[in-house]
C-alpha cells in the first residue's frame, strides 16, 4: 500500500462494505491489534451508514497520520446532507433515531482516539475520528 490517502464514495450499501473493507486493510498495514481494527472499522461502519441514510450519501476521506512517534488513521466522513439540528443531543449516550447499528454517535466517539463533529442545518455534516497506533 503505496497511498497514504484517498477518498471513498459512500452512495449505496455496496459502498459501505467497499469502506468497511479498506479501512480494516489500512488498519493491518499499520499493524492495528485486532482489537483496534475492530474498533475502528466498527466505527467507520457506523458513519459511513450515517453518511448514506441521513445524509444521502458522501465520502470517506482517509488519511494515515504522523503525530511524533505515532502513528494513526484519520477517517473523515462528510455528507450534503440536511445536517443535525441538535448537536448536544445527537451526542448524548442513549439517544437514536433507531436505524443504525445502536452506537449512535456517542458510541462511536468511545471508540475512537479523536473525535470530531461539524454539523450546519442545510449544509451537511463532517465526522472526523482517528485511531492511533
């Protein structure tokens, strides 16, 4: 694996498998434990279906990050979509609209090293999250 960046579509269920799968061949390149790689894919599978049913599709943009000594992967998701009203809301532990896998953002965000949520009504919404070796 030559690219150390690139961009996913995220247009049909199809789509989220694509990215589930290479987000997991990213995170064995960097010798992720395999605890860490199902944290991270289980994450990227979590807002790459948000990306498609709430914000009618986006992209994956992912990025293998240098911090010092570390080493991590970066995954943004980001979509046109109608955006989330309430922010404090949508990252309160429990809450769901109760159509994705019952992570919700909040869980997520457990299971992530950074995390990071742009949302503007109208205009759409970014999740960025990394993962650190």
């Amino acid at each position: 694996m030559s690219a150390t960046s690139g961009t996913l579509p995220l247009r049909s269920e199809q789509d989220i498998v694509l990215a589930r799968q290479h987000v997991r061949q990213q995170a064995l390149h960097l010798k992720f434990s395999l605890v860490d790689q199902t944290k991270m894919v289980t994450a990227a599978s979590e807002l790459a279906r948000n990306a498609l049913v709430y914000g009618g599709g986006g992209d994956m943009e992912w990025e293998i990050v240098h911090d010092g000594p570390r080493t991590g992967l970066r995954l943004a998701f980001v979509d046109q979509g109608p955006g989330i009203a309430d922010l404090a809301l949508a990252l309160t532990d429990g809450w769901t609209s109760g159509n994705g896998l019952g992570l919700g953002l909040t869980g997520t965000r457990r299971l992530v090293n950074d995390f990071e949520l742009h949302s503007v009504p109208g205009e759409g919404t970014r999740v960025v999250i990394t993962r650190w070796k």
